[in-house]
C-alpha cells in the first residue's frame, strides 16, 4: 500500500496538469450561428466553464491545416470572445489533421501566450 500511494499521487498530478480537451461538433458550421447557438453547444460551454475555474489559463483552439479549418477556428476565436472570453488567452494552434473537427482545450498557465 506504501508503495501504491506515491505512484497515485505522481498519476494525479499529471492528469491535474494535463489539458482539457473539448470536441467541438462539425454540425456547427452547418447553420447560422449566433451567441445563443455557440453557447448552447455542450462542447463550448463545458470548455468556456473550465476556463472560468481556472484562473490564468488559456483556450487554445486546434485545428487542421486547410483554409477551412482555419477559418471556422477564427470565427470560435471571435465567438468565444463575444461570450467574454478575453481575447488574449485565446489561442490558435493548427496542429491536426485536416479531417479532424476543431478542439478547445483549456491549458493551465500564465495564458499570455497568443497566436
């Protein structure tokens, strides 16, 4: 038992430390949107939610390499700073694949750092 609980404790402390992932649904882009509609989606919120419990974190949107995925990553960029995320701690990283849907994950951190 002695030996178990430094072990728990170190794969705690990487799962505290790691990001939260949020899928953002490619639905989304199939209709208008509006604030309502963005906020109502389960993804966003929970990941809008996460950031809020984290003081000093940053959301970092992923997206794949194409215009379009670039694009509707800039549009939840602008989405998420109308619903008073501040702009600063928003970040853009294009780091999947192009079939992948976007990805909001809540990084731990000074959140200063932009793209």
């Amino acid at each position: 038992m002695i030996r178990f609980l430094p072990a728990a404790a170190i794969a705690w402390a990487a799962f505290d430390a790691a990001a939260q992932t949020f899928v953002v649904p490619p639905e989304l882009w199939d209709r208008p949107r509006s604030g309502r509609a963005v906020l109502e989606q389960p993804a966003i919120r929970q990941a809008v939610n996460a950031w809020l419990e984290l003081p000093g974190a940053r959301l970092v949107v992923r997206h794949g390499a194409g215009q379009e995925s670039l694009l509707a990553a800039e549009e939840l960029r602008f989405w998420l700073a109308a619903l008073a995320v501040e702009p600063g701690r928003i970040a853009l990283r294009g780091d999947l694949q192009s079939s992948e849907p976007l990805r909001i994950e809540v990084e731990k951190g000074d959140g200063r750092g932009t793209n």
